[in-house]
C-alpha cells in the first residue's frame, strides 16, 4: 500500500462523516425547522465528539486488520455519524 493512499483514506473518512451530517441538516429543512450547520454543532456537542471519536477508532481498527480501502473508509464515516445520532437521540429521549 503506497504511503498517500492513508491520507485519501482519511479524507473519504471524513467526507462520509460530512455527507451524513448534510443529511440530517437537509432533513431538517424538509420537516420545516431548518438549521445552520454551526447551530448543529454546537447543539449536539457531545454527539459530534462521539462522532469524531467513534470515526477515529473504526478508523485504526480498519486500518490495522488490512480492511481500509476508499470506499469503506467513505462508508465507515456516515455508520459513525449515524450511531453517534442514533445513540445521541436515545439518550436525549431518556433525560427528557
């Protein structure tokens, strides 16, 4: 595996992570209560930090039993940003 190829898997990581968040705000504005990316961020701080944290240990697990390529680093991205979602909402519905 040449050296570069871990910084375009790093970066599709990345785009997946992006690519799922875009999701949720683009949702949003078709259920009629639009967000700004910032306001996003902020609001669900801790979902976001589980985002990066999860996306960077599927990251080193890929990386470390030979499975990353492109494509699943792309795909590993939006399953983290989807849990982090998924696991956010659960327990926001629990405090509430």
């Amino acid at each position: 595996m040449p050296e570069n190829t871990i910084y375009i898997e790093l970066l599709m990581l990345l785009v997946g992570v992006y690519a799922h968040f875009l999701k949720t705000v683009i949702q949003s504005k078709k259920d009629g209560a639009p967000i700004a990316l910032r306001h996003y961020w902020v609001n669900n701080a801790y979902q976001t930090q589980l985002t990066v944290i999860t996306a960077f240990l599927v990251f080193m697990g890929m990386l470390q039993t030979g499975q990353l390529d492109p494509v699943s680093a792309f795909f590993a991205g939006i399953a983290c940003n989807s849990f982090s979602d998924v696991l956010g909402s659960r327990i926001k519905n629990k405090i509430q």
